[in-house]
C-alpha cells in the first residue's frame, strides 16, 4: 500500500500550494498572451479558480 489516505491528502494539497505559489508569481508578469493560459492551468488546479483569478486581476 502506498501509505495512508491522510498522507496523500496532504501531499497533494502540499504540492497544489506549491503551484500555486508559482502560478501566482508568473500571473504577476504575464503578458497578455500569458493570462489564458495561465487561466486555464488554475481552473484546472483547483475548483476556488475563479476566486483566484479575480484575486490576482486575470480577468481575460
């Protein structure tokens, strides 16, 4: 077994953290061109995306 569910719970909300952290720093300088795609990788990421987007100014 691979560990237990807890574990993997947390590591998985550990490495999002961790992503979105980098995400956040490169939304800081995107270009235009950038955003959507930016956009696209956080709604994938995470359900709170749209919090997200309107938080860091993404708005497309």
């Amino acid at each position: 077994m691979a560990g237990v569910e807890r574990d993997r719970e947390l590591r998985r909300r550990r490495h999002r953290a961790k992503k979105l952290a980098i995400l956040e720093k490169k939304a800081a300088k995107a270009t235009k061109a950038d955003k959507p795609v930016i956009i696209e990788k956080l709604r994938k990421l995470t359900p709170g995306a749209n919090i997200l987007i309107e938080r860091w100014g993404l708005k497309a």
